[in-house]
C-alpha cells in the first residue's frame, strides 16, 4: 500500500498555477515569483500595497484606479519585475491590459501574499490603505 503523498513544503509559497495575458504586444506569461525577484518587487510594491488588498478584495476597479494613479511607476516595475519583462513593455500596455497583469501577478501569487508574508507588512498596508482612503 502506498502512503499519501504530502505536498511538497514550497507548493504554499510557489504553487504550480501560471497564467498567460494576452496583450496587442504579445503574451506575457505569469509564473509564481521566484526568491531571487522578491527582493525588488518588495521594493517596488513597498509604497503601493493597498494595490493588494484592492486586488485581494475582489479588484474593486475605483481602489484599483487609485493606486495606479497614486503609485503608477512603482507598479509598472513590480510588473516587469514579476514578469521578467523590460519596464518599457509594461508601461506601455493598454489600460485593461495593465490591470489583467496586475490580478495575473497577484492571482498566481495569492498564497504568497495571504499566508506567507510577513503579517506586520500586511497590517501596515492595510493601515496605509485606509489611511490613504479616509477609513480607518
């Protein structure tokens, strides 16, 4: 009899979801972030995490419009950075197409973002998130 397989201690933090987004440039393909791309897209999404939790609570399009105009550049580069892709090609998506990469990268990244990160670094999102917005 063979025992259960148990799944493999990284498959939280890297699940094996990849997702395409089709642009008038070409496919951008998706993959779970790689450790040696956490370090600049921390950095770039440091001052726009409410962009998360616009994403995560189910991509409000005017939450996520504010956070684009608020924090446009740092978002284009945690996009390039995530997709392996120059800052150029980001930028100069449609509109539409900027947000599908955007839910792509948060989509196959969700675990990530919701169970491993540091829950200090998510409080102070939310904190800066409703700040930003007049809520508490």
């Amino acid at each position: 009899m063979n025992a259960p397989t148990e799944p493999h201690p990284l498959e939280a933090i890297e699940p094996s979801d990849i997702r395409t987004v089709s642009t008038s440039a070409g496919d951008i393909v998706v993959e779970p972030l790689r450790i040696g791309q956490l370090p600049a897209f921390t950095r770039a999404i440091r001052s726009c995490g409410g962009l998360l939790l616009a994403v995560a609570d189910g991509a409000d399009p005017d939450a996520m419009l504010f956070q684009i105009a608020e924090h446009g550049d740092a978002i284009i580069e945690a996009c390039a950075v995530a997709t392996r892709q120059d800052v150029a090609r980001i930028a100069d998506l449609t509109p539409d197409e900027f947000i599908a990469l955007i839910a792509a990268v948060i989509g196959v990244n969700r675990d990530f973002f919701a169970r491993r990160m540091n829950p200090e670094l998510l409080a102070r999102v939310a904190h800066l998130a409703g700040r930003r917005t007049g809520t508490t």
